[in-house]
C-alpha cells in the first residue's frame, strides 16, 4: 500500500504514480487501444468514423489515468475526500465520456458482416437477460444502491482496506455508470430501444426523468456524509492523522465533493441532449422543406403536362 506520509499538494496528486499491479492505467490503456484498433479497421475498409466519438471515447480514457496512475490513486486509498474525487469522476463522468465513444456501434461496424463475433454480439444485446439487465428502475437501483449500499455498511471498510478491494470498487463504479448513461444517452443499439416499450410512450421525456430522479438521492447522499457523526470507513482514519488531518473533517470534505460533483454530470448530460434533440429538429424541419419542395416540383409537371394535353387538344 502506498504510503506517502506527506501532506496533500497539487503537484502530488498530479505526479505519476502507478500501483503495483497497475490495474485501472491497464484498463484505460487496453480501451484506447481497443478502439482506435476498431477506427483503423474502419478506414482500412474506406469507412468513415466521427473524430467527435474518437476524443469522447480517448477523453474518458484519460479520465481514467488521470485519478489511478497519479497522485490521487496514491492518496485515495489513505484520504476519504480523495476517494470521493476518485469515486465521481470514474462512476459519474467517465462513463459519459465512454458512452458518447458510441463503442457498441464501432464494433459491430468492425466485425465482418457474418461473422460469428458479431452475431453473438447482436445475440447478447436482443437477450432477455441484457433487456433485464439494462432495465430503467434496475440500473437506477444498482446506480443509487453503489452509493447507499456501499458506503454506509462495513463492505466499504473491508474493500478499502486492500487494493485488490479498492479496484474491484473503482471497476464498479465504471461498469454500473456506464450501464445507467448507456440508457439516458442511447447513442448505442440497446437492448431497450427507444422506439419501443415505454421509452415510445415519452421519448425526451423520459430520458430527462431518468437523469433527474437520481439527482436528489446523490445530493442527499453527500449531505447525509457531511452530515454524519461517524467514521464510515474507519481504516482511513490511521493515515489521514499520520497527514495532520482529523478524520472526521476529511470524510466531511469528501461528503462536500459527492454533493458538488452532481452538477457536473447532470449539465454534461443535459447538454449533449438538448444539442441532439435540436439536431433532430433541424433534420425533420429539412425533411419537411425538402418534402414540400418534391410537391411543390411534382405539381409543377403535372400542371405542365395538363396544359401541353390543351395546347394538343
């Protein structure tokens, strides 16, 4: 376990710093690689891919290195508060980032058309299990259930006494918010698609209330932090007084940063919507001109046809 024993700096939590088993930097690394082995793939067949998918996907990427191959990993296992900087931007804005990358799409366009991969790709998102699995309340309850389920039983205390634990918690937080923006967004095939079951009945509607009705729970849950007596995760406790820091004051600092950080997703999402629904406004209102003009040309002929069959008559 890393143990710096020196107070927290800017310089420190930007400075390289790698695990010894360095399993969240593999990830990230393997993920770029993934996909840009895809775009390639892509080209090499004279297929265009959108840059913009490209940097979504290499930003979230890089938001990964970015708290587990610095300083902040380092620190993240002795302060709560770094934890929590962990916790927010691979649970709730990394997954955005990876979810815009538009992945699923990129694969099944760099799969061979009738290769057995890509059935069984297609098998997997048409499964029940995958319909079961991404459901709206489900995902919802394993978004909201990470936090509560989590960090007010002793399971926090026991996954962050290792590094092993504290990965396998990161890698969750991955998997269950890229599960839960996977839907909201829906730039992806999805085994629940927009076009039909519920999702028909309100469209836009519904993707706005899935992204609101988490936002009270996470500001609450931050509050009910700042707000707690106890020690949630007690095996801080040793090395955040080793930094010169009560422990009780940087799991309320922590608690501040889940209560702010909701902002930062919910705005992100919002305006990646409103910027595709307006999109999808502008494509109907250019469909609807284009339509009228094929009337508007259509009548012309036939008023032109008619009058050449009087000029013959």
């Amino acid at each position: 376990m890393w143990m710096p024993r020196l107070p927290v700096t800017l310089a420190r939590l930007l400075a390289i710093h790698l695990q010894p088993v360095p399993v969240l930097p593999s990830v990230a690394v393997l993920l770029a690689a993934a996909y840009l082995a895809g775009v390639l793939v892509l080209r090499h067949r004279g297929d265009r891919w959108s840059p913009a998918r490209t940097a979504w996907w290499l930003a979230g990427a890089v938001s990964i290195l970015a708290v587990t191959a610095t300083g902040v990993d380092g620190y993240g296992m002795e302060l709560f508060s770094v934890h929590m900087v962990q916790h927010m931007v691979l649970g709730m804005l990394t997954p955005i980032l990876l979810v815009l990358g538009a992945p699923v799409t990129l694969l099944l366009r760099a799969l061979p058309a009738r290769s057995a991969a890509r059935r069984a790709l297609l098998g997997l998102l048409h499964s029940r299990v995958a319909r079961v699995l991404t459901h709206p309340v489900l995902v919802t309850a394993l978004f909201l259930g990470s936090l509560y389920g989590l960090y007010f039983t002793p399971l926090f205390d026991v996954l962050m006494s290792t590094m092993w634990g504290h990965n396998l918690m990161l890698l969750h937080f991955i998997a269950v918010g890229w599960l839960y923006f996977w839907g909201i967004l829906a730039v992806d095939p999805a085994p629940r698609h927009r076009g039909s079951g519920v999702r028909s009945m309100s469209g836009p509607f519904l993707q706005v209330l899935e992204l609101a009705s988490t936002v009270p729970f996470h500001a609450f849950f931050g509050v009910a932090i700042m707000m707690s007596p106890a020690l949630l995760a007690p095996v801080f406790a040793p090395f955040t007084s080793m930094l010169g820091i009560a422990p009780i004051a940087d799991q309320q600092a922590g608690g501040g940063v889940a209560w702010a950080f909701t902002e930062i997703p919910t705005l992100l999402v919002l305006g990646v919507l409103m910027l595709r629904w307006q999109g999808a406004d502008d494509r109907r209102a250019r469909a609807g001109v284009a339509a009228q003009r094929r009337e508007a040309a259509e009548l012309a002929a036939y008023n032109a046809r008619l009058a050449r069959l009087a000029e013959r008559g």
